[in-house]
C-alpha cells in the first residue's frame, strides 16, 4: 500500500522579510477561490510605526488576541529574548490548532524555535502537520530552523521571502503548486 504524503509549503525568510504579509496575501486569495482555511496567522501590532505586539487570529473563526508584546531583556536568564508571550493565548492558540483540521488549507503563522526545538509553543499545529488532516498546508519557519523543518516534513515545497517579494506573484505560484500536486 502506498502511503500519500501531504502536501506541505514551508515559508521562510528573515525577520521582517514580508511572511506574514505574504500569508495574508494568501488568506484573501484562498477567500475569493472559496477554500475552506484553518489554523493561525500572526500580524504585527504597530504603534507609531513600531511594532510593540504579536497579535494571533484564529483563521476558523476570526477571533483575534494579542500573543506576545515587545519587551526587550525581559527574561534574566535568556536577556537576549525580545518577545514576551502570553502563555493563555498560547493555549488559546493550541485549542484552535486542535479543531482545524480536516481542512482544505491549514495555515501556522509561525513555527519557531519553542516548537522545533522544545516541544512548546503550537504544539497542536505539529500534530496538525504530522497527521496530514488537510489537502495543503503552509507553515512559516524561519531560516534557522529550515533543517529541523525538511528532516521532519520531507519532501516539502519551499518557498523563501525577501522584502523585495511580490507577494501576489508568490501567492499565485503557490496556488499553481498545489493544482498540480492535486
């Protein structure tokens, strides 16, 4: 018996390289074609150009919290760390990634080093992705993290975001993918 493997796109780019922007490109394009999307994506929380939160919607419903706020140093033993999330918003997050799937396109805006390397984080979108309850996903892994990604999830599509991206462009190869891998 051959087993089907699911169709999963990585994304990836450096910090402000334009993903989340790109996978709201997607979001609204997927819309208009009728798909059925679930999971989270995260935009940035602006105040006077600067981004001070990480916001997460639930794709399902369209409810949104504010994950993770900018507070550099705030961790003593990791002073380096800028993003200061809120554990029940994560566990929002999980409880959402959890009723996702089956779906026709499963969205993780993004998986980072809590979930690859520490086993916290999203961890219900790991499973989401390891059980392949969904016709395509996309998960947004930033560039340090690619190998764990492609020795768990191999073969997958990659795609690679830079600020000079056309995001439409990419949307569009993205959705031409996933018609001939259907």
């Amino acid at each position: 018996m051959t087993q089907i493997t699911p169709d999963i796109t990585i994304i990836s780019g450096t910090k402000n390289a334009g993903k989340t922007k790109f996978c709201l490109c997607l979001v609204e394009q997927l819309h208009k074609e009728a798909a059925k999307v679930s999971g989270l994506i995260s935009p940035g929380l602006y105040e006077q150009g600067h981004k001070t939160g990480i916001l997460v919607r639930d794709l399902s419903t369209g409810a949104e919290k504010q994950l993770a706020v900018f507070d550099p140093g705030w961790d003593p033993l990791v002073p380096q760390r800028e993003w200061r999330f809120n554990d029940e918003v994560v566990e929002w997050g999980n409880d959402c990634l959890k009723k996702a799937t089956p779906t026709d396109i499963l969205l993780i805006d993004e998986l980072g080093f809590m979930e690859l390397e520490q086993n916290r984080g999203w961890t219900a979108g790991m499973e989401a992705l390891d059980k392949g309850l969904f016709t395509h996903a996309l998960a947004v892994i930033r560039p340090d993290l690619l190998k764990i990604a492609r020795e768990r999830w191999n073969p997958a599509y990659f795609l690679t975001i830079t600020p000079s991206t056309d995001s439409e462009v990419f949307v569009n190869k993205l959705i031409a993918h996933w018609r001939e891998s259907a």
